[in-house]
C-alpha cells in the first residue's frame, strides 16, 4: 500500500482511540443537566440538541439510544422524533464519510479473500444491508456508521437505508422517554413491546446471516483452493 493510505488509516485510528480517551475521561452530562441546559436555551433548544446529537453519534461508543430517550423525555414524541431523525442521518452521513476518506484504501489493500468476499456481498446488498443493520437494535449506531464507510457501499444507498431503517427505533426508544413517567400507559407499553420485538427479530435475523455467511465463507474457500 502506498504510504499516504498508511497516513491517513493512521490518522483514522488516533481519531478513533483520541475520541474513547476523551468521552471516557469527560462523560456525559446527566438528564437533569441536559434538561437545564436545554431550558436556558429557550428557541434555539430544538438546534442545540440536534448539533449535541450530531456530535455524539461521532463517537466510537455513542451513546446514541440513551440520548434518544433522554430527548423523548425533554422535547416530547414529535419534536424528538423529528430532530434525532435529523440529527442521527447527519451524523451517520458524517462518520461514514470520515471513515470512508481514511480508512477504506487500507481496506482496500488487504489481500484476505474473507474480506473482500465480506465486502463484496455487503455491497451487492448495500441499500438492504445497511436498512437491516439500523433496524436491529443490537448493532451499535455509530460502529456501524464507521464501518460501512470501509466497505464499498455507495453513499446514496447507505443515506437511504439509514433514513428509512432508524424510523421504527427511532420511534421506539423516542416514546419510551416521552411516556417513560407513565408506564401504564399504552404508548409506553407498545413501546417496550416494539422494542422486545425488534430485538427478538434482530437476534433470529443475525443468526440466519451468520450461519448464510459461515456456508457462504465455506463455499469460497471450496472454490478458491488449488485445482
């Protein structure tokens, strides 16, 4: 590999460490915090939490659904649901092309057959692949942001898959901090029902890819051995 690709796989992983160094050092602000802020801010309240959601799905252990709950209890289901939609697709759009820029050349220029078949079939279904993976809560948000921008997914697929495929936990994870003071209420109940049920969903879902990529991993290796 040519020794820009180095440099900037080089930099992509200072930023990646730099930014776990520096959330586990700070933390995050409590909900009662966030809640003072947020009320001092009057208008601008909506923008402010919007760029914070922005900055926070850029790092590497985001805490993306907590703070989709906690805006749920803030702002109330519309204007939460509306402005972590905006926020997440923009920061996911970000990440993914922070992470395409630096780190897919060194990706690019490994020569593991496991990784380019991986990378092949990832983008063969890039719209579908990337519209699964935001629909399954057990995936972490902003790994996988980082994570398809080393693929070869094009970026309009992965926009389009990522808008579409955060609306239902979105819209979960959204009501159980709106409705999360009345747990007997029914928007609360159908929330966690709608929660347990794309976890469950998601648990049957990656254990079918698992075992189609483990067949589809021994397939190759058949193939690609010596005649």
């Amino acid at each position: 590999m040519k020794r820009s690709t180095y440099l900037k796989a080089g930099i992509f992983v200072l930023l990646i460490v730099t930014a776990v160094v520096v959330q586990v050092s700070i933390g995050l602000p409590s909900r009662a915090e966030l809640q003072s802020v947020l009320d001092g801010l009057g208008a601008i309240a909506v923008p402010v939490f919007i760029l914070a959601y922005i900055g926070a799905s850029l790092l590497p252990i985001g805490p993306s659904a907590v703070l989709t709950i906690v805006g749920g209890a803030l702002l109330g289901f519309a204007v939460a649901f509306a402005s972590v939609l905006v926020a997440a697709v923009i920061g996911s759009t970000i990440g993914f092309l922070i992470s395409r820029s630096l780190g897919r050349e060194a990706i690019q220029g490994l020569s593991n057959e496991r990784v380019r078949d991986l990378d092949a079939r990832v983008s063969a279904h890039g719209f579908g692949a990337v519209l699964l993976a935001r629909m399954v809560p057990l995936i972490p948000f902003t790994t996988s942001n980082y994570a398809f921008g080393l693929t070869s997914i094009p970026l309009t697929p992965y926009v389009l898959g990522t808008a579409l495929g955060i609306v239902p936990g979105t819209a979960v994870y959204v009501a159980v901090g709106a409705y999360g003071a009345e747990p007997t209420s029914p928007p609360f109940l159908i929330a966690i029902g709608a929660l347990v049920l794309l976890t469950v969903v998601g648990l049957m879902r990656s254990r079918r890819e698992g075992r189609a990529a483990r067949g589809g991993g021994s397939h190759a290796d058949a193939d690609g051995g010596p005649a």
